[in-house]
C-alpha cells in the first residue's frame, strides 16, 4: 500500500482516490504535516523523509497550503 524508503506508491490507496473532494494533496512517499496555526492563517507543511530504516534519511518540504483568516479555501505556496 505505502511507497517503499524514498518512493512513492505505485498507487493512491482507496481512502486517497481521486473521488474524494477533500483530498488536495498525495504523493505516498512517508513522512508527517506540521501545522501552524495564529489568529491571520492556518498553514500546512507536508514533510516526506528519504529513509526510514537508516539515520541518514533527508528531510524535504513536498508541499505546503495556508488559509488566510476571513477567506474560505485552501492557496498552495
């Protein structure tokens, strides 16, 4: 179902379709989102990591999105 260490998946898995609206961003490599948050937007980094099962793995920002406080929907930066 995942990408192996530094790959993508060979595929979206069915939760991430193409069917579902909400879903803007997949590129099925690991990795996590940090989130911040203050009074004039939210903001979203998508981090993916090169490895997991060694220390040596690199960090890399795929994607990151922000809304802006009293305008609905998400801008790509």
């Amino acid at each position: 179902m995942f990408g192996r260490p530094g790959r993508p998946a060979a595929r979206a898995p069915r939760s991430c379709a193409a069917g579902a609206a909400n879903v803007r961003f997949y590129n099925g490599l690991r990795g996590y989102t940090t989130v911040t948050l203050t009074p004039e937007h939210a903001r979203a980094d998508f981090r993916t990591v090169s490895h997991i099962t060694t220390p040596d793995g690199t960090l890399a920002t795929a994607a990151s999105f922000v809304t802006e406080a009293g305008s609905p929907g998400l801008r790509e930066v």
